[in-house]
C-alpha cells in the first residue's frame, strides 16, 4: 500500500480541450464514434418537454442504449476496440467534468464512456411508473446494467461525488467486472443505520442540504431554484476553482431533467432513513451495510481544497485490501477533481489500470 503521493497541478500546466481533442481524433479517427448498438441513435434525445437536457459533447452526439430500467444517454471516444474505462460523474454535475480526461484516455488506446445518471441529460426512464428512487444500490446496479447491455465484461471505473460512490459499490459487490478504480475521496459506501448517528457540529454543517432536502420546503426550494442551487454547491465545494458561467452553465443543462429533482430529493431522504428503497435492491444494501471491502486494484484521490464533506484518507485506507495507492492533488483542487485537474486523473486511471 502506498500513501501519500502528491501531485502538484502547478507543475503540468493544463492544455486546452482544443488540443486534447484534435490529438485524439488525429490518433484514432472516427473509431471513437463507431455506433456499438442497434439501439444507439445518431441524434441526441429530446426531453419531454422537446428539447434536450444535455449540452452538446465535444465527442459528437450523444449515444442511447436501453439498459435495464434506463434509456440511457452517454458519451464515447477512443477506439471501440480498446480497453474499456466508464467515468461516472457526481451532484449536481454531468459528464463535462470529463470533457478533458476523456481524449487524454483515448489518446492512450482507452474506448472511454461518459453515461448520464439517472435524474441528468438525456438519460431516462423507460416507463413512467417506475419509482424515481435516488438510493446508492439503484445507481450502482444501474452501472451493472449499463455494462450489460452494451455487452462489457470488465471495465476500469472512475468517478467522484455520486459518481465515485457508485463505483466504490460495484467494486465491492462485483468485482469480477472491475479491472481498476479510481475514486475521488475514497470509501464513500454507506447505510441508512450509519446516517443515523450524529455528527460533530461541523461536519453536520457541512451537509446543510441534506437536512434542507428532508423538508417539503427544501424540495420545493430545490425545484425552484436548481441552477442557482446547484450553482452555490460548486463554488461551497470547490472554493479555489474559478469557473466561469459557460462551464458551470453547460453542466447544469443536465438538471433540466425531469426526474432529476426526485432523483436528487430521494437519495439525500434515503440516507436519513426518512424514505425506503424498492425490495429488489434490499439484498445489496444488507451487504453494503457490512462496510464490504475493495480488494479490485484502487488509487483514491483528494484534492487539497475539497470544500465538500469527505472522509479522512486515513479512516478509509484498511477498506481497500487488494494493491492501492492514495494520491493528494495539489494547487487548490476541489470537489469536482477530474474538471479541476484532468491531467491528475486521467493519469491515475492509467496507473490504477497498471497496478
């Protein structure tokens, strides 16, 4: 086990998207926007309400594929025939967080996938009597099901936030189709009898939405106000990240979705106890209750000015039993890592691939 490898961001200055992306294309062409589906479609999906709740990715449109109780829209660059690496984004954010990891991949060989969850972008559900459930083991299934229907087996997982909790569970519960991981803040599976127990006053704090969500008020605050909201988290999270209006405007066209709202609503009440999940998914939180190991190969990062709530690397190493390498991002790097230093995680999903 290693511990403690700074990366300084001031060190590798960041190359504009421009380039990223030209060097890939230049690399592999077309291949990266090869169709891997019948199901997959040229043009991106319209929401209810007719227009499109994505903004336009900088791989060409959005790809669809059904994959369990989702309609689900995603990304794709690299060769389709390379080695599998699926980014998983966190809240309230999407899959521009990747926008810039991504051709770094795909420029070493990865066929790289950027799925919207459910509540984001084009991503929906296929019948409307489904449940609009939030809770950890529906997303992480989700991923499962993703990995399902376009017929991967194993796949490198990276994520953060919601993101990096959804990969953590699909490490712990099938590991089998994960050859790697890479996980923003580490060890982020949890239970419902875990979110019971008090925290000190400034940890409480910090999770103020939470508490705000448990409330009618707080739901209909949220549903009124999204994009200022989720606006006021980035800059909480991430408080040395100078983001400009374009950046955070182009992600948050992904909260448009329609279920995104009881999406969001729904996980924070879970976590709290105040609502219950759905029986299918109740065999897989009695295990991840368990506080399940990862023994899959794993580089967990932090970045040194997360303003988000997140647990100490020290507190979480001993849940990863199989080769593991902790890494703390430096320069001011907050919540949303792989936006804020794509150079650092692109780097660590092909190192955690090589451990």
């Amino acid at each position: 086990m290693k511990m403690a490898l700074q990366h300084d961001k001031t060190a590798e200055p960041r190359r504009r998207l421009v380039g990223y992306t030209m060097l890939a294309f230049s690399l592999f062409g077309a291949l990266g926007m090869a169709h891997v589906q019948a199901a997959a479609t040229a043009q991106p999906a319209q929401s209810s309400a007719g227009s499109t709740s994505a903004a336009a990715s900088p791989f060409g449109p959005l790809k669809h594929v059904n994959a369990g109780l989702l309609d689900v829209a995603y990304a794709e660059t690299g060769p389709a025939d390379g080695p599998v690496v699926i980014l998983l984004h966190g809240w309230p954010y999407d899959i521009h967080s990747y926008d810039e990891v991504a051709p770094l991949l795909a420029a070493k060989g990865y066929r790289v996938l950027m799925p919207y969850a459910r509540g984001y972008g084009d991503t929906h559900f296929l019948s409307a009597k489904t449940l609009r459930n939030g809770q950890p083991a529906a997303l992480a299934s989700d991923v499962i099901d993703f990995m399902d229907a376009l017929k991967i087996k194993q796949a490198v997982l990276g994520g953060y936030d919601w993101g990096a909790r959804s990969a953590d569970i699909v490490s712990a519960l099938w590991p089998e189709r994960v050859k790697a991981l890479v996980s923003v803040s580490g060890y982020l599976i949890g239970n419902q009898a875990a979110g019971q127990n008090p925290l000190p006053p400034k940890a409480e704090l910090q999770w103020w939405y939470q508490f705000y969500f448990a409330t009618d008020r707080g739901r209909a605050g949220y549903e009124k106000n999204t994009h200022d909201f989720a606006k006021l988290i980035w800059q909480l999270a991430s408080p040395k990240w100078a983001f400009d209006d374009a950046t955070f405007d182009r992600s948050a066209k992904a909260l448009a979705n329609p279920d995104h709202v009881d999406i969001t609503v729904f996980n924070y009440r879970w976590r709290l106890g105040l609502v219950q999940g759905e029986s299918q998914y109740e065999a897989l939180e009695q295990k991840l209750a368990t506080a399940p190991s990862i023994s899959v190969p794993t580089i967990t990062l932090e970045g040194d000015a997360n303003g988000a709530p997140h647990p100490a690397p020290e507190d979480y190493a001993k849940r990863f039993t199989g080769k593991y390498e902790f890494r703390l991002i430096s320069g001011g790097i907050g919540h949303n890592l792989p936006q804020e230093d794509p150079q650092a995680f692109a780097k660590a999903v092909i190192d955690a691939d090589h451990l």
